[in-house]
C-alpha cells in the first residue's frame, strides 16, 4: 500500500511540476521583456530563474518526485508504475491547462484523452494479482553462487 501511495505522491509532484514551470515561464515572459532567455548568458539565465519562485518550486518537485517514485518502483512493476504515473499526471494537466490556463482540446481530443485512460486501466487492471504472485517478483538481489 505504502508503494502505491509513493506513487500517486510521484505522479501528483510530476504533474505540479510542469504546472509550476509553464506558470513560472509565463512570469519569465515579463521578466525577459522581449530579451531572449539566453541573452544574459548562463549567468543571467541563472539569476532569472533563482527570483523565479514558481519556476524553483517546479524543479524542486522534480526532484522529490523522482524520490518518491523511487520508493514506488521497489514493489511496483514499472509496467503498471510508469503508464499510471504519467497518464494520471496528464489528466491533471489536461484538466488545470483547460480551467486555468484557457487551453481548449477539440472534441477528437478528448476522445483521444478517453482512450489513454482506457488503456491504462487495462494495463493497470490485475496489479494486484501480480503484486501478489511470487512469479511476478522476481528477486533481482539473488546472487549466484560458486
């Protein structure tokens, strides 16, 4: 259950994340003031986004996200971790960019968004079951003997 939780704290930093960044580099806009992102050098760049508190945010929750999805990957099969992570974590966005950021999908998208999902619930659907067989884990710390 633990590993589960760590995964859905991996998938919801992941999502933030990318929120946080794409809000910072909307503030980042207004910094530059039609100066590219580069034309400071890197040391400019680097002042930018260090008084970009949304932007560090953002590359914190990075950060933390790999950490717990570490944790999550120890019992989770990454073949049903990564497709949950990321197919949860582009519905949040979908959903935060539409309501927030004014971005609209069409209608073929959002069937297309439907069908991710779908996918992913039947790849998703007998974790359980493989969580709870032996032949499922495989105990990758064994070592051969000689």
């Amino acid at each position: 259950m633990k590993y589960a939780i760590a995964l859905v704290v991996a998938l919801v930093l992941n999502a933030g994340a990318n929120l946080m960044i794409k809000f910072g580099m909307r503030g980042m806009d207004t910094a530059l003031a039609g100066a590219g992102l580069l034309d400071g050098g890197v040391m400019g760049l680097l002042r930018l986004v260090l008084r970009n508190w949304i932007l560090l945010a953002g590359l914190v929750c990075f950060g933390l996200n790999v950490l717990f999805y570490a944790v999550a990957l120890q019992k989770l099969p990454i073949s049903v971790a990564y497709p949950i992570m990321t197919t949860c974590g582009f519905v949040i966005i979908v959903v935060v960019a539409g309501f927030v950021l004014g971005e609209r999908l069409t209608l073929l998208q959002w069937v297309g968004v439907v069908a991710i999902l779908a996918g992913v619930v039947l790849v998703a659907r007998d974790a359980g079951k493989q969580l709870g067989s032996p032949a499922a884990r495989p105990d990758v710390t064994q070592r051969s003997g000689g």
